[in-house]
C-alpha cells in the first residue's frame, strides 16, 4: 500500500465506529418495520410488536480532513490510465455515508447519508456535474448539496447540513460550512492559531541549562550543562571522573 494510500486509509478507519452508529440509526427505520401483532399471538405466544428486518444493503464511508471547507459530494469520475474509479465502485453499494472531520475535534462534525441506486438513477445530475482534475491524471465530479436535496429523486436520506450558502460574519466571502457563531471554517481555524499564539505569548519558560566547561583531568574540554549550575557539582564530576579512568 502506497504511503500516501495508507495515510488516507488510517484516517478514515479511526471514523468507523461513529460512522457505522450513525448510518445504522438512519438506516433502521428504512430497512426494518414495527408491526403490532394480533390479539392471539399477544395473549397466547407473549408477542407484543413483530419487528420485520428488509433486505441486506452494503454502505460505503468516506470522512472528508477538516481543511476540506467545500460541503459536496465529490466522486472520482475517470482515470488517466483508464482504470475503473470509484464512480464505477458506488454501484455495488446501496447507501454512501459522507462525513467531514470535525474543525476542531477528531470527531465526525457534518455528514450526509446519500441513497447511491437513486443517485445513479439521477444521470442529469451526473452528466452535468463539472467535472474537476486532480492535477495526477485522475479526474472527479462535484455535487453540491443543494442540489442533492432539489432532486426528485429523495438522494438525501438525512443529513446535519443546512443546505444553504452563508456569508462568513467575519471574512464576509460566501462559505460552504459555516460555524454556528457564524465564522466560516478558515475564519475559525485562524482565530485558533491567534489564540494559541496570545495564550503562550509571556509564558515563563524553564530556564536553560548553563554550561560549565572542565578545565583540567582527564575530561578537561568537556562540558556540563546544568539547569542549576553549582561549582561543586561540577567538581564531584571530576572527582568521579578520575576515579572512573584510575579504575580502568
């Protein structure tokens, strides 16, 4: 596994566990049915509700790095050397989870849960998605959340984005994401670098160790670094030093 491919990969396997809880608390009622069981089964086989699981469906999972500000579906559309890419790999599966990596937690912040089957049913809207290159002879499309949710097609199963584009109350450029403060992501991450800063700006630091050089015996040239310098330390060095070296 290339170094870069294996970066990507431990990044995104330390999601799986929130990923999968929340894909599964969305997905149940979709997959699975309550049903109220008849007066005989109550009474006679201690059934109250019957709870009917539907078909298997496979999930795919990507969690996007916080510096990512852009709130899109983006799909690997085609390779230079013509290999399938992951355009071609969503249609073994039935349902995408879509996350962001939290802005300043390692946690799962926004997500969307896309129906893939509908999405590819929805060939308007992939034909005419632009289509952006990589710069390493790989090529994807971007779909804006916006328009997953126009659909007819119902993409969006759920989803913890607004849909909306939002001026930044600080930067005032139009963001993607926006904090709930109104800042946009890059605005948030900059005032915490600033922060960080004020907060270590005056801070006392520990003291450097002073240097105290040996001018005689067998180490003579040597130095001794010292947070605390004290002439008789330095001796008792040289004492033992001696005795070291007398001893073989």
């Amino acid at each position: 596994m290339k170094k870069n491919v294996k970066s990507d990969w431990d990044f995104a396997r330390q999601f799986d566990a929130e990923a999968q809880t929340m894909a599964w608390r969305k997905l149940a009622p979709i997959l699975m049915r309550v049903m109220e069981t008849t007066a005989y089964r109550d009474l006679c086989q201690a059934a109250d509700f019957r709870l009917e699981v539907g078909r298997k469906c496979d999930v795919a999972t990507r969690i996007r790095r916080r510096d990512i500000t852009y709130r899109d579906l983006t799909v690997r559309s085609r390779r230079e050397s013509g290999v399938e890419t992951e355009i071609h790999k969503l249609q073994m599966v039935d349902f995408y989870y879509y996350g962001w990596q939290h802005w300043n937690q390692d946690i799962i912040g926004d997500w969307m849960l896309i129906d893939v089957q509908n999405l590819l049913k929805e060939e308007r809207l992939l034909q005419t998605a632009r289509e952006i290159s990589n710069g390493d002879g790989t090529w994807f499309k971007a779909i804006s959340y916006s328009a997953l949710v126009a659909s007819d097609y119902q993409l969006v199963v759920a989803a913890s984005l607004k849909g909306q584009r939002a001026n930044c109350v600080q930067c005032r450029l139009t963001a993607d994401y926006y904090l709930p403060d109104g800042r946009c992501q890059r605005c948030a991450m900059i005032d915490d670098d600033a922060a960080d800063k004020e907060r270590w700006d005056g801070v006392q630091l520990a003291p450097q160790p002073e240097i105290t050089r040996i001018e005689e015996g067998p180490y003579k040239g040597f130095f001794i670094a010292d947070s605390k310098p004290d002439p008789a330390r330095a001796t008792e060095f040289l004492r033992r030093a001696k005795e070291w070296k007398r001893r073989g």
